[in-house]
C-alpha cells in the first residue's frame, strides 16, 4: 500500500511539474537573424577553409543579448578535424568563445577586444579524443545595443581525402 499510495505521489508529482513548465513559456528558443556585413566575411572564410578540405557541416545567425551567452551543442566524432568560427557584431567591444565537453571540462578559450586585428571574427581548430557532444559558448558584449545583436556560427569538418 505504501509502495502504490508513493508511486501516485510520484506520478502526480510529474504530472503537475510538466503542466506548470509547459504552461510558464520560459523556454529559450534560438532566433536567426540576418545582417548582410556578414556575408562577405562568410564567402571569404568559406572559400579559405574549402581550398584547405574543410566542407561546412553546420551553421547559422543567431540572435544574441549583449552579454548573455549563446551555447550551440553539436555532436562531434573522434579523430575529426574541425574548425570553429564565430563571427560577431562588428560594433560589438568584446567577443568570447569557449568550448566545454560532455563532462563540463574546458577545452578552449579565446576573448577578442574590438579593434584586435581577429576583430569580431574567432575561429579555432579542434580534433576531439572521443565521440560525444560538445558545447560551445559564444557571448559578445555591445554597450549601444543591448538586445538586437546578430551572431553567426560555423563548423567546418576536414574531409578525409582532401590534401
């Protein structure tokens, strides 16, 4: 009897948990958003890493606070060559991007300061040493904008057979 009346209370529990959190709307959906600057900065980094054998395997603008990171989660394969590109607002002051893998452990950080020579663009190569999924943090700090900042993320893999 105690096992049922626990197993209802558990059941209930659930129930009332998953209508309050479908009902609060407090989800974080990633928006696109389209600035043209970057555009040019695309075709030119696309067209270098392609001469170099990578292909594009995912991407994609996204709309960004100032200050608030922007984690992508991707699944990466063991011995893969990847490279990382994270193209930020150009009046942006500030841009970080750090990488963490499936035990939460640090494996890359960069901060580029507005005015550097990489500018709003930080790109990185990364070869996992195991197949598991990965997030990657962006965050970039703008002080005229605070909410309308568009961001634009790239992985590129190295195919096997390129030079």
């Amino acid at each position: 009897m105690v096992l049922r009346s626990c197993a209802l209370l558990l059941l209930f529990t659930h129930f009332a948990c998953s209508q309050l959190s479908a009902q609060s709307g407090d989800y974080i959906r990633q928006q696109s958003c389209k600035n043209d600057a970057f555009v040019p900065q695309i075709d030119s980094i696309k067209k270098a890493m392609s001469s170099l054998g990578y292909v594009t395997v995912r991407e994609a603008s996204m709309a960004m606070e100032s200050a608030y990171e922007m984690p992508v989660i991707a699944p990466l394969n063991k011995d893969s060559w990847y490279y990382f590109i994270f193209i930020g607002d150009i009046s942006s002051r500030l841009y970080e991007v750090r990488m963490f893998d499936a035990s939460d452990r640090q494996l890359f950080y960069k901060k580029n300061m507005w005015g550097e020579v990489d500018g709003n663009i930080i790109g990185y190569p990364y070869i996992p040493s195991s197949s598991e999924l990965h997030m990657i943090k962006t965050v970039q700090v703008n002080k005229k904008k605070k909410k309308d900042l568009c961001g634009y993320f790239m992985i590129l893999k190295k195919v096997q057979n390129a030079g």
